[in-house]
C-alpha cells in the first residue's frame, strides 16, 4: 500500500507562484505513474497532470499547459507540481494521485488564488 501526503497549498495572489509536494510512503513511489488532479466547489474533480514512472513522460490538461510543470524524484519518493501565473480559475483542493483513478489518493492541499 502507498500513503500520498499532499503539501504546498496555500493563499497566493493572482500571477503567483506555487510548489505543491507529495510524499510518498513505502518503497514502490517509482512503480507507479503519478498524477495531480483538483476540485473546486460546486465541480467535479478534474485531471491536472501526470508523469510517468521515470518522469520522462508528461502530460497536462490543457487549461494549465505553460503554466503548470510536473516533476518527481524518485529517490526522495516525492511529486511535485510547480505552478506559475496562477490565476482564481485555479483554485481547488488539489490532490495527488498514484496508480490512476482507482489507485492511491492524497487527503488533498487547497490552493487560493485571490485577484
């Protein structure tokens, strides 16, 4: 079993910046494609991004391409989304995800953006 540990999130104001993290347990993080999706209120929750076991494999949607980058380290068992011109649009609970839809889930980190 993996536990996803979600971080980063916070208040931000339009056209800034932030880095979410996600810590991983156990010693199988490089088994599985990674992924972010978020949730707003009222929404579905949505795809953000994904990497692929090594990290040479990315893809976005595209409501955050240029703006949005996934990355990860498998030594430290860590995702990470680093998010640039973040815009209200953006804000959600945003959650880490391992494994696809019926894989493994972060409890969530919300993010803020006031304009």
């Amino acid at each position: 079993q993996v536990k996803l540990v979600e971080s980063g999130g916070g208040l931000v104001q339009a056209g800034g910046s932030l880095r979410l993290s996600c810590a991983a347990s156990g010693r199988t993080f490089s088994r599985y494609a990674m992924g972010w999706f978020r949730q707003a209120p009222g929404k579905e929750r949505e795809f953000v991004a994904r990497s692929s076991r090594s990290g040479g494999s990315t893809a976005y949607a595209d409501s955050v391409k240029g703006r949005f980058t996934i990355s990860r380290d498998n030594a430290k068992n860590t995702l990470y989304l680093h998010m640039n011109s973040l815009y209200p649009g953006a804000a959600a609970v945003y959650y880490c995800n391992g494994g696809g839809i019926d894989g493994y889930w972060g409890q969530g980190t919300q993010v803020t953006v006031s304009s």
